[in-house]
C-alpha cells in the first residue's frame, strides 16, 4: 500500500507513521517492518540530527526486553555495551548511617545465564535500532515536529513543521511523557507531582561493582548505583526538587561530596563524568492509550517514577502488544488504523500499566519517608521478604518484566 | 467515480450515505456486535481458505488470484479485509442503500471492491461462480431457506468452497441470542432475530448436501464476558459455522 499518492499528491501514503525516534518509536517501526514488511513504516522526530548521540543516560533492560531486542536481531550488537546485573542489594538507612543494614538481597538470574536486567547505554540502545531500521529500509525524518494532524474516515494526514504533509492509516505518539500529540489528539493525562526530581548523571570509581546494583532507600527518596561497563556506574538520586535543583547548579566539588556521602567509599575514589542534571518526578497517565488512528505509546502514554527501573521495559511491553495487535489485524485483512484494532491493544496494555505505576508509587511514598514507624514497618517487610525465597522469586520475575500476558515479542518469540 | 456522472449525484443522498458509512463503520455504534464478532469470523476464513487452496496466511495478500462473493455484505465489514488479502471480491446486497454506503466507504480506503445491489439468485441465474462463497448470518432471515441454499451453492465452482454461519435453533439460542443480544444488553435491534427462523446445525447440513455440498468443517463460536471477546469453540449451541465443499463431478 505504500505506492499510491495521496489526493495532494505530495507524498506518497504510509500506513503507520511513528512520531519519535526514542527507543520506542523505533522499537515499534522495527516490530512492525520486521513482521510485516509489506507495510510502510516512516518516523518521524523533532529533535535536531544526531542529538540523540549527545544522550548520556543509560536504562535498565529488563530479561524479557532482552529476549525481545534479541528477536528484533539487536542483541548481539548491543551485549558487547551491556552490562549484566548481576546482583541486587536493597537498603533502608538514613544518610549518616555509617553502615547501611542489607534487608534484601537478589541474585539477579531469571533462568540460570541469564540476568535479569542489563545496563544499556541509552546511545548504544538507539544506534543499533537505527542500525536495524535502516536496514529495514524505515524512513527517520528528523529535526521536523508535527505541527497539527487531522483524523479522516479512512486516514490520518499530519502536517509537518516544514509545510510538507503525511498521509498515514495509523500515527503512533512514542513522543515522551510531555507528549504534544496527546494534548493534538485531545487526550487527557492524569499527574501526580512527587515535588521530586531524579539527579541522574555517571560517575567512575576506582574498584570494580562485579555487576552489583544498590538502591539505598535514603530519607529524601530511593539513590540508586547501576552498574555500567568498565569502572562506572549510573546513579539515580532522588531528592526534594529545590534540593535537587541547587545540587545540580552547585560547584563541582560540593556535588561530589554530597554524592561521596550517600554512595560510600566502598568502590574508592569517584569522579562525576558528565554534567548532573535533575529530572521532575511524576506519575503521569493518559486517560485513553488510542483515539481513531491513533495511538500512544511509551512515556507518552504512562511516564512512572524511575524507582523500579521499568520505564523503558513498560515501553517495551506497549510497542511488543502494539506491533503483535497491528500485524495480527493486518494478517486478517483488518484496518490497522480503526478503533476496535487499537482497543484490542489498549485493553491489553492498560491494566499493567496502572497496576504498576500505582506500585511503584505506593513504593516511593512509603520509602521516601523517615517517620519512625514507617520504617520499622518496611524494615520488617523487607526482611519477612528475604527469608521467603518464592515472594522473592516473585519479585525478580515482576522487575524482570516476565510477568502478566506477555506479548510473544518479549517471551522471545516472533510476531 | 468517473468525472461526467459527478453532477448527477444529488449532495443530501451523498450526504446521508456518508452519515450510514460512518455509523456501519464506528466500532462503538449501532453495529457494534459485528465488529466484535469479525475478527473471529475472519481468521476462521483465513485460515480455511488458506488451507483448502494452498497458501500461507502470514504472508501479504495470499487470497491473490481467488474470486470471493460475500451476500448480505451490508456496509462491507467482510468485503474490505477480503480485498485487503488479495482477493478479487463482489460484494452483494440486497439493500441499495447498503451498496451505496459500501461503495463509498471502499472509495475512502482506497480498496476495489465490486459491489453490486443484487441477490444471490440474480447471480445464480447469471451464471457467476466463485472460489469462496461466504454466506454470513443470511439464512436465518430468507423465506424459502432450502431454495436459498440451493441457489447460493450454485454459486460455488467446482471444487471452490461456501461458508455458512447462523444461529442455532436452541433454548440457549433464544435466551442468549435473542433474549440476551436483543433484549438485555440491546446489542442488537428486538426482533432482528425470529426464534422459528433459526437453523439447527443438522437441517442445515441437509440442506446443504441436498444442493450437492459436502461438509469438511464445522465449529461453534461463542462469547467470553471476560475478555469482552468472541471465541472459536465445540459448542454449537449458539452461534456456528459451517465450512463445505463442492466436489468436482468425477
């Protein structure tokens, strides 16, 4: 269906266009194209040529993510930058306490040789999908946003910023949790503010991690260490966001100090190896994951609290229900831009999506806080939890994202 | 539609038509119920057709060279997927109206269909024949039901295939189909369906072999609450298809 023109006679027609080349718009493209390459898939994204290279942040991909990345032939190229986590260690301190008492720990393995989340550089994540949309002959027009779109009986055209208009059966918004084509589509978002923010930056450190994660459950919030390849690790800091503010902007040396004394000389001298910087925390819902012709995807459709580390792998789960509901439908000759295609993937994506962005919320409010009681309460919790070997399966198999009706993309298997 | 027979066309008929498209089509509307129950009924059909004339059902178009009649097609909810696979479809209805509507809605999805205001025995009586035959939820509401399938069988080439689908004559049926669809949930209009009209699976099949068809296939499709989802299933109670063949004379 790709080669007929449009009644402008501009451009020719797609059947899906994806705004956002972030790793789920392009994850979705490369789903759909590798399933089903008689459709024609086109991306679309604001940001200037090359920005996403300048992205420092690395995300956890959980097992099933892995095993879908695999499936879409990128693995291979992305294992050499990944790096395993190969254990978990979960604390409940305050800052000053010189020894934090372990009430959790995991053996990170889902099956045995397989770790239940690698550390990717989100570069690295974005390089080799590009890699393999190109290779798939996808389209990435970038440094052009959409300026407005219009929803027709059979088709949706999206007027660009540079006057030019697509014609497309389908628009995907995998545009961020900010995202401009949800407020375009007229759909609401429900916010809760933390009147948090998240330091995220890398640091280098002088002793290895072996692989080890640490979320030290600090008064001010959750401060994680993520291993990265080599002697560097990611950390993700909560704090009150006017503290958070003030750290950032602060000299270098009072920064490192603050970091030395919430991470610990454990892994011996450390150096900060980009420029911090603070992220708002929120949990942000919309209220309709898809309209006719259109769907969201992604942070677009649930941004959640980087806590649990499930912001890219709940991506994941969207773009692997999204592509199996759109190819599904097209194998049976259905229209994959009509509504009742799209709510077989809204039903199918929604309750996950509230179930854990209310966990990982309950979770936040209930360790963001010093009130003795509450403490004592988690304490108790978290211990109960650690001498029950199956509740800690249970919890491994959920932060692994292998949990739930899972898409056959993230079990490892073909569309 | 060709330029010169544009200016004929009166704009309130055009426009009303447009308005009956887009109630057919809305997934959410008056024609709800057909919506939910077509995915099931599609992959049935695919995967049928694709077995009986050899051809995979995961590549892009594979009814590809396959002749496809679809009676009582109304606003096109089966002819479009049909086209869309590769086939070569004519859609027929008795209701000008629903071809009107049908024509239209194809027209803005950009696929060609052949619709055409006619009945089953016009066609017969013209002589057309087709690979697939699909004769969807049309018995239960003809007068003279052996004649009909008389008629629709003759559309059939030989060793081409017909699928029936319809309601069973059951209490279940009366209390799900009609009392439940109709009256409780109000999915469907009161008195779309007439108990007396509805066909047991084995007078169908009578039917169907006394027009020379040979039965290879049948199942029962049923609704899951749960998933809010039609499913293929060995009850028959209610809803059922019937897959048959037309041998070639040895």
């Amino acid at each position: 269906m790709g080669e007929t023109e449009t009644a402008t006679g501009m451009h020719p027609t797609l059947d899906v266009l994806i705004a956002g080349a972030g790793y789920v718009g392009l994850a979705a493209a490369v789903s759909l194209k590798q399933a089903r390459p008689n459709l024609a898939v086109a991306i679309v994204d604001a940001a200037p040529k090359d920005a996403w290279k300048r992205d420092t942040r690395a995300s956890a991909v959980a097992a099933a993510a892995c095993r879908m990345l695999s499936q879409l032939g990128c693995w291979n190229e992305i294992l050499p930058e990944a790096q395993p986590i190969t254990d978990m260690v979960i604390t409940d301190s305050r800052t000053a306490d010189p020894v934090r008492p372990v009430y959790l720990t995991f053996d990170g393995e889902v099956a045995p040789g397989e770790p239940f989340a690698h550390m990717v550089a989100n570069k690295v994540m974005n390089g080799t999908l590009r890699r393999r949309a190109a290779e798939l002959g996808i389209d990435i027009i970038e440094g052009v946003a959409v300026q407005a779109f219009e929803t027709g009986i059979a088709s949706v055209t999206i007027h660009l910023a540079d006057s030019t208009s697509l014609n497309a059966r389908l628009l995907v918004a995998a545009d961020g949790v900010n995202s401009r084509l949800r407020d375009m589509a007229g759909i609401k978002a429900v916010r809760w503010e933390y009147g948090q923010s998240g330091i995220v930056c890398t640091v280098a450190h002088e002793r290895p991690h072996n692989g080890r994660a640490e979320e030290h459950f600090l008064p001010a919030g959750p401060f994680a260490i993520l291993p990265l390849k080599g002697n560097r690790s990611s950390i993700v800091w909560t704090e009150r966001t006017e503290d958070a503010e003030r750290l950032v902007n602060s000299d270098e040396l009072v920064f490192e100090t603050e970091l030395e004394h919430r991470f610990g000389l454990q892994l011996g001298e450390l150096r900060v190896e980009d420029k911090p910087r603070a992220w708002p925390l929120g949990l942000t819902l919309a209220r309709d994951f898809v309209a006719p012709r259109f769907a969201l995807a992604g942070d677009a459709a649930h941004g959640i609290h980087p806590i649990a580390g499930q912001g890219l792998n709940l991506g994941f789960k969207d773009v692997a229900a999204l592509a199996e509901t759109l190819v599904e439908a097209d194998r049976l000759g259905q229209d994959i831009g009509a509504l009742d295609v799209l709510q077989r993937y809204q039903i199918w994506r929604r309750f996950d999506t509230v179930q854990m962005g209310v966990t990982t919320d309950v979770l936040n409010r209930l360790f963001s806080n010093d009130f003795g009681p509450v403490r004592a309460m988690r304490d108790f919790g978290l211990g109960l939890v650690d001498r029950m070997p199956r509740l800690k399966s249970y919890f491994i198999r959920q932060a692994s994202g292998l949990e739930g009706d899972m898409p056959r993309l993230l079990r490892g298997e073909a569309i | 539609m060709p330029e010169a027979t544009r200016s004929t066309i009166d704009t309130a008929e055009v426009e009303r038509f447009s308005a009956l498209a887009a109630e057919w089509w809305n997934p959410n509307g008056k024609f709800r119920p057909l919506h939910k129950f077509n995915p099931v009924r599609l992959a049935y059909v695919r995967d049928q057709v694709a077995a009986r004339f050899g051809r995979d059902s995961h590549q892009a178009r594979p009814f590809e060279g396959l002749r496809i009649l679809d009676i009582g097609c109304g606003g096109g909810l089966l002819c479009e997927p049909m086209a869309r696979l590769g086939a070569e479809v004519v859609g027929a209805d008795a209701s000008e109206t629903n071809i009107e509507v049908a024509k239209l809605h194809a027209a803005e999805s950009g696929v060609t269909i052949d619709y055409r205001a006619t009945t089953a025995e016009a066609l017969a009586d013209a002589g057309e024949k087709f690979d697939v035959v699909l004769n969807m939820e049309v018995i239960e509401h003809v007068s003279d039901p052996q004649l009909y399938i008389t008629k629709t069988s003759e559309l059939v080439k030989p060793d081409g295939i017909m699928f029936v689908a319809t309601i069973n004559r059951t209490l279940k049926a009366l209390g799900l189909a009609i009392f439940g669809a109709e009256y409780v949930l109000r999915w469907l209009p009161r008195g779309t369906h007439q108990f007396s009209k509805l066909v047991r699976p084995e007078e169908l099949e009578q039917m169907l072999s006394n027009a020379g068809m040979m039965i290879t296939d049948r199942t029962g499709v049923t609704y899951n609450p749960l998933a809010d989802r039609w499913q293929r299933s060995s009850d028959m109670d209610v809803n059922y298809m019937v897959l048959t063949e037309k041998r070639r004379v040895a």
